[in-house]
C-alpha cells in the first residue's frame, strides 16, 4: 500500500537532516584516505616527493584534531547551522585551492589548512545538530547510521580517489567536494538551528590554546612514531632547513610529554574557569558520567580497528571530541 502525501513529506522531513549530516562527514572523512593511492601522479606533476606529501596528509589530520573542540564551541555561542554552513564553505574554498595547486605548499594551504578549518567546524556541527534534531530512538537511530557513514566514508576514498586518478585527475578528488559542499548548503534548508543560550558569550582563549597544542603535540608524535621512532632516534629532526639533535632521543616522546602536559595545564585552567564563574571550552563535569565516558573510549578504540594505525591518529582525537560535544548535549537534556 503506497503511503500518503502527508505521510511521504513527513517522513523526508524527520530523515533528510540526517541524510545531510551524514554527507558532510563522509567528505570529511574521505578526504583522510583519498589521496592515498594517488600519491605517484601528484609526485610527478608537482614534481616534489613523497615525504612532502606525508605532510599534506598529516596536516589535515592536525588541523582537524586541533580545531575540533574549537568549532564545536563557536557552534554553541553562534550557533551550529551557523558553522555547518560557514565550515562548508570553507571547505570547498580549500577543496578549490587544492584542485589548482602547481607546488606542495599551496597543496597543504588548500587541502591540510583550509580545508582542515572548515572540516573542524562541520563535524562537531553534525553530532550536535542530530542530538537537537531526534529524540529517544530515533536519536540512536540517527547517530548509528551517522557512524556508519563516516566508517563508509574512510572505506571507500581509496575507490574514489584511485577511480579520478586514473579516468579523470587526481584533482578531481578535491573538485568534487565543491559540488558536495554546494549539496550541503542547499540542504541546510531542512536543518533547524540549535545554540546554547548564554547571557554573555565568552570564548575560552586560553583553553583553546592549550588544547590545540596538546592535541597537535600527540597527533604529531603518533603520526612520526615510524620516522623518528619510539625512544632512541632513527633520524635526526630537522626544521627550517636546521638539524636539531635531542642527543639520540627521538621528538616523539618529547612531544607526547609536552602534549599531555599541555592537556594536564588545559584541564587546571578549564577547573578554573569553573571555579570563577565562567564558561570552560569543555565541562570536566562530563567525564563523570560513566556511560559517556564509556562510549568515548570505545568510539575510540573501534576507530582504530576500522581505519587502521596511520588513520587512528586523526579518528582518536576528532571522535572524543565530538563525542564530549555531542555527549554534552544529551547530558544537558
């Protein structure tokens, strides 16, 4: 028995918001697997090498584990469709500068930078907008297939990318998130706006210094881990063209230690922000809850099983995050 009008309108307007979500975070995620298989073409016409173009990937990963906590509060202050809309355009202007660039260093502005930024505002948008959105069942529902998506996103940008590659260009990969990012917009439509309402919005400066620094400094060091090694130093580091000798210890576990020192400093100051009065980036108070915090872990975990040890980098950092914004939410409620 076919359905009524009312009834077919109704049911795209319950689930069209999470079929746009759900979009967003699958260009978001495949664009951490994406130019994996097309590194040979782009070492050829940008005629660079290889470890430059690591970089192009490890910096989108930093960006986006960097700035995640960051857009998901700029979310409650000025509102998350606000973001989703400003992170989407942003992420193809980054998509555009990437699908023109000539030398690896407009590659890592467009793609790592850019493109990082807007990504970091949109995936906390969508967790948090599908928590406002549904309701008991259909909430899980929503989050389950929203999950799924983002795991299918990471499976199939290797297809995507290597199937452009080789009818097309490796610039296509980047070309076709303009048009996803243009669906996103036009979709936006059927979002309705959510923020948190606060007499005074204030932006926790400090917070988000401490954080972006700890969350690089630990990204970076798991993603050098295979470079520099675990302990002693298979090579030395260099900078600005400069060697910079540690006496035989490697940079990862200097930058695991400043990494969490800096979320050690993050977590007094945001106990402080608390203690006067003021808004933290993010309520310590949510870790007691065991079943959230629970989940966060397991998220965590299950991302290193489905994306694999390079990928992990960039899914342990962005899941907790999004999960401490999206958990926030339901524990508010």
């Amino acid at each position: 028995m076919s359905k009524k009008p009312d009834e077919t309108q109704s049911f795209f307007k319950k689930w069209a918001p999470l079929f746009v979500m759900g979009l967003a975070i699958i260009i978001i995620v495949l664009d951490t697997t994406l130019l994996n298989v097309s590194l040979g073409n782009i070492v050829r016409d940008l005629r660079t090498d290889i470890q430059s173009l690591q970089w192009v990937i490890t910096a989108y990963a930093l960006t986006l584990a960097a700035l995640t906590i960051t857009g998901g509060r700029f979310g409650d202050l000025f509102g998350r469709k606000k973001m989703f809309m400003l992170g989407a355009i942003i992420f193809a202007v980054g998509s555009f500068v990437a699908s023109i660039s000539h030398n690896v260093t407009t590659l890592i502005i467009g793609e790592s930078i850019v493109e990082g930024i807007g990504a970091a505002l949109m995936m906390p948008a969508t967790s948090s907008l599908l928590v406002s959105t549904y309701r008991g069942r259909e909430r899980a529902l929503a989050l389950g297939v929203w999950g799924g998506m983002a795991a299918a996103g990471s499976a199939i940008g290797p297809v995507v990318g290597g199937y452009l590659t080789s009818h097309y260009s490796w610039r296509w990969g980047f070309r076709i998130n303009i048009f996803v990012a243009i669906i996103l917009l036009l979709g936006s439509v059927v979002i309705h706006e959510a923020r948190d309402a606060e007499e005074r919005p204030t932006i926790d400066w400090w917070g988000i210094l401490l954080s972006a620094g700890g969350l690089v400094a630990i990204v970076y060091a798991l993603i050098e881990s295979a470079t520099y090694g675990w302990w002693k130093a298979k090579e030395t580091l260099s900078f600005a063209g400069h060697q910079l000798s540690q006496g035989g210890l490697s940079v990862v576990p200097i930058a695991l230690a400043a990494g969490f020192g800096l979320l050690a400093l993050f977590f007094v100051w945001e106990q402080r922000m608390v203690a006067k009065g003021r808004t933290p980036l993010v309520s310590m108070k949510l870790f007691a809850n065991k079943q959230f915090t629970t989940g966060a872990l397991l998220m965590a975990i299950m991302s290193v099983g489905m994306v694999g040890l390079k990928g992990w980098t960039l899914c342990i950092p962005a899941t907790v995050c999004y999960l401490c914004l999206s958990g926030c939410l339901s524990w508010r409620r």
